[in-house]
C-alpha cells in the first residue's frame, strides 16, 4: 500500500516523460472501460488525474482511495469494487 503523495509521484513521472499509459476502469467488480493516452494535469489536492485519451479529455477522482505502486502501474482502489488500473504502455 503506498500513500497518495506516492501515487502522484509516480503519476508526476509519467506526466513529465509522457509516458503512454492504459487506464482500466472496474466498477462493481467488472470492467467497465479502458483508455488510452497520457497524463495531461494533477490535482493532488482534489485529488484529480487528467487525462487525454482518443482525443478526449477525462478527469480520475482518486479521492478516499488505497494505492499500490509498483515499477509500470498504479491501481487505485476504492471500497474494494471500483479501481482504476494504470499500465505503462509498450
């Protein structure tokens, strides 16, 4: 479990080397979307991830989340049913 200054580390990261990224976004437990693109702006303090994707810009709320952290993702878990999973991309 990492912390969420942790977790906008690494998103940081991945803004500044704009690196591709899938996000995977689970809700009740099954997979509702994925996407494509990079990291356009942080908000740790709201705490948001934008996002540009397929030409389209989205907004993460990340809020009340438990974070793990690992080398090329991210997955941010929310009350156990609702996850976004970032994935460095080939």
């Amino acid at each position: 479990m990492a912390s969420s200054s942790e977790a906008f580390e690494k998103f940081s990261t991945w803004k500044n080397l704009r690196t591709s990224l899938s996000v995977t976004v689970i809700e009740r437990g099954k997979p509702e979307d994925t996407f494509s693109g990079r990291i356009d702006a942080l908000d740790p303090d709201a705490p948001l991830v934008g996002m540009i994707a397929g030409g389209k810009y989205l907004q993460f709320d990340v809020g009340d989340a438990v974070f793990s952290i690992e080398s090329c993702r991210a997955v941010v878990t929310r009350d156990d049913a609702e996850w976004l999973i970032f994935e460095e991309q080939d």
